[in-house]
C-alpha cells in the first residue's frame, strides 16, 4: 500500500495541473512502471535467485574457482569492548544479512495468523497439515538413508520450501495451474518456516549461554514493551543488535532475533483513515502541512504491513541472492563425482524433497479431506494436489541455511548441497510435469484470485 502525501494545486494559470487530476498526480512515469511491477512480483525473486544460485555454480567450477573461495572466506572482525566478533564473510551473509531475511519471514507470519490465510483454523487446515506431513516426511526418509552415518545431523535440511522459487514456477505455469495452488503453497511455506525456525532453535543450537541468553530475552522484552509508545525506529534498531549479540555469544543462531522481533511487530494501526486530514495541504500549502499529512497517512498502517512493504524488496532482491551466491557453490570434480551421487547425504536430501515432499504433503492433505478436517475447492482435483505438493520440494533457501548449520564448508556439507540443488530441480520438474495438463482458471478460481 502507498500514500501519495503530497497534493499539487495549481500555482498559476497556465499550470493544468489540479488535485482531480489523479492520473497527473499519482502515476509514475513510464519508465518507472516496469521496475515497479518487477520489484511487486514474487515470481521475478524467484528468478533473480536461480540466477544468483547459477553463477554461483559456475564460478565454483571455473577457472577462477580460488577467487570464490577466497571472497567468501575473507576474514572480518570487529571489536565491540574487548569482545573480538570475527566471522568471514559468508558466514556475516549468514548470520547478518539473513536476519533481514527471517525478519521479514516473522512479519509475514505474524500478518497471515492475524489477518491472512491462517486466521481461520478451518480456512488454515489443510495448508498447516499438509506442511506438518511435509516436514515430517522428508526427515524420516533422510534418518532412515543416514542411519547410524556421519550425516544423520542433517535429518532438518528437506523440510523447507523455498516459497520465491515455488512462486515463480507458478507464475510460469500461468493459468494450468489453479489460484488454489498459489494461496495453498503460500500457506504451506509459511507454516514450514514457522518449523524450519522451531528446528533450528531446538536442534541446531549448542552450549547454549543462558547468561546471554537472558540478556537477548531482556532485549526483546523491552522491545514488546515500549513498542506502542515509542515511535522511533533507531530504538528498535539498537535493541535489535544488542538481541543478535547476545544470541551469538549464547551460541544460538542470531537470525532467530529476526524472527523474534518480526513477530513481535504491532499488528494493529495507531489511527483510523477517516481522520487524515487531507484539506491541510489546500489551506495551508507547503512542507509542513505535507509532511503532518504523510504522517497521519501512515498511522493508519500497521507496523507489520509498513515493514513488510518497504522490506520485502531487500530482503527478496538483495540479501537472499547473495545468500544464494555465497552458499550455492557447489565444486564438483569430475573424478569425485560418482562418490558424491552415491553419498547417503546426497541421496538423503533429494529423496527426502523429491519423495518426502511430494508423498508427505499430498498424503496428509488429501486424508484431511477424507475425514473432513478441511474442504478443496471447486475444480481442484488430486492431481493439482500432488503436483502442489512436489512443488513444496523446491527448498533451495532454508535448505542451503540448515546446511550450513549442519554441515558447515565440510565435505559433508558439499555434498548436501548437491542434493539440495539436484533435488529442487528435480521437485520443479516433477512439479510442473503433473501440473502443466490443467485447464484454464474456472470463474470460481478467478474471484479466488482477486
């Protein structure tokens, strides 16, 4: 949602433009148009991450393969009184910049259990269910492969979806596949990252500090706790850090104070519409005036929807493809190869997506229909079903994330890289395969599209 807080009036006679000239006034230029859309369209994230995650690839398996090693794992430190915080840059991409990530995740989570598809328990049924068989699924088939293995920590890397990725094959699926899908897959990775953020903090945090631990809690607390009285955000930001720091030195992933603070964002706006007063900007033209009414404008705006807005681009746009480019570089050799495919931890992550995806969304959805938990659409058969569900084995972010909490730059963890990528790609396919005979939109799943 925008707000256009500046109203033109006209200065002088041969000024045409007026304030009902909405069509002067509030539209961009056309050159500015396209990049909006671009920007507005998850499908484009998707994109823009495949691209990301493919140079990535490529430039692990150049020529030039020492520069990317070298990039990713220069050293950078700082010294915060005496504490010495030193990371190298892949892992400040991870453990930094990904709190952007799951801090946009958090207000999600909060917008859709407040005021989006999973406010309702019967409307939210089969997405919740679904998700729950599609995590519970995969992680049985890895454990079982891996049993008793070197590998059998990474049982958390294929219950992600990577919802930027499912959402563009979507988008390019186009009208054969039903809206139903998009709103279902949406929920669904939702409710996976409520999971993913749930196994991380559980299982994939050791020597927990509960000293500093107390200390992030103390910091989140006083968030909540002046979160209705004190509008400035340079408050927020400096809580923020300090919950990040003191999760990181009670060896707890810090990204979870993204989250943290995401669901802990207001939900409900400070002002009502009907009390902006707009008539300021005529009767008493100028900065002042503009500027009281943006403000009021953007009271009548929850914190969670404001954020979400302004954030989701850099979030989408910037930090998970550089994400994508830092872990995504899988170096294969050749002579390696055949030991790579044949791993358990290979073959654990891609039968886990590809299998355990496909297998434990659809199987739990379709038995919540059976026994009337929830209902599907009009025209939305199985097989949208089961083609949503191998579509949910698409994990590329979340998966790659566990990976590096699993795994680290071992050699276990190249080869659950490998699986992940192998076994996205093959999800997509699959996906799209079972997908691609569906009809045109009925009008029932058009309106649901509006």
């Amino acid at each position: 949602m925008r707000y256009s807080p500046f109203v033109t009036t006209p200065q002088d006679p041969g000024d045409r433009r007026t304030t009902s000239d909405s069509s002067v006034i509030s539209r961009p230029p056309k050159f500015v148009r396209p990049l909006i859309d671009f920007l507005e369209r998850e499908a484009s994230a998707g994109i823009l991450l495949i691209i990301a995650a493919a140079i990535a690839i490529a430039w692990a398996n150049s020529p030039w393969s020492a520069s990317y090693d070298d990039l990713w794992n220069t050293h950078l430190a700082v010294d915060l009184g005496g504490r010495v915080l030193e990371l190298n840059l892949r892992e400040w991409v991870n453990d930094l910049a990904m709190v952007l990530f799951f801090f946009v995740a958090g207000l999600e989570i909060k917008r859709e259990l407040t005021h989006g598809e999973l406010r309702d328990p019967k409307q939210a049924a089969l997405p919740i269910i679904g998700a729950f068989g599609g995590m519970i699924v995969p992680a049985v088939i890895y454990s079982i492969v891996n049993a008793g293995g070197d590998g059998s920590r990474g049982w958390g890397i294929p219950m992600a979806t990577d919802i930027a990725i499912v959402m563009g094959v979507v988008a390019m699926l186009g009208t054969r596949a039903p809206s139903w899908a998009k709103l279902f897959l949406l929920a669904l990775a939702i409710v996976d990252d409520i999971g993913a953020i749930v196994v991380i903090a559980i299982f994939y945090s050791e020597g927990v500090s509960f000293i500093w631990l107390g200390v992030a809690v103390v910091a989140l607390v006083v968030a909540v706790s002046i979160r209705s009285r004190v509008p400035f955000i340079g408050a927020y930001l400096a809580l923020g850090a300090i919950c990040w720091f003191a999760l990181h030195m009670a060896s707890i992933h810090p990204t979870l104070a993204g989250v943290a603070f995401g669901l802990a964002a207001p939900v409900t706006p400070t002002r009502s519409r009907v009390l902006i007063d707009a008539s300021a900007t005529r009767e008493q033209p100028g900065f002042s005036a503009a500027w009281e009414v943006s403000r009021q404008a953007r009271a009548t705006v929850s914190v969670v929807e404001w954020l979400q807005n302004r954030l989701h681009p850099w979030s989408a746009f910037i930090v998970v493809p550089i994400f994508a480019l830092a872990n995504a570089g899988v170096h294969v050799e050749v002579s390696e190869l055949s030991g790579m495919v044949t791993n358990p931890v290979t073959w654990g992550v891609i039968l886990g997506l590809v299998v355990g995806k496909t297998v434990g969304i659809a199987s739990a959805t379709l038995i919540a229909v059976k026994l009337r938990i929830g209902r599907l659409p009009r025209g939305v058969t199985p097989r949208y079903v089961i083609g949503a569900a191998a579509l949910g084995g698409i994990g590329f972010t979340v998966s790659l994330f566990v990976t590096e909490l699993a795994f680290g730059e071992s050699i276990l963890g190249e080869d659950a890289r490998l699986g992940v990528l192998v076994g996205s790609i093959i999800a997509a396919l699959v996906g799209t395969a079972i997908m691609t005979p569906g009809e045109v939109l009925t009008a029932d799943d058009q309106m649901l599209d509006e």
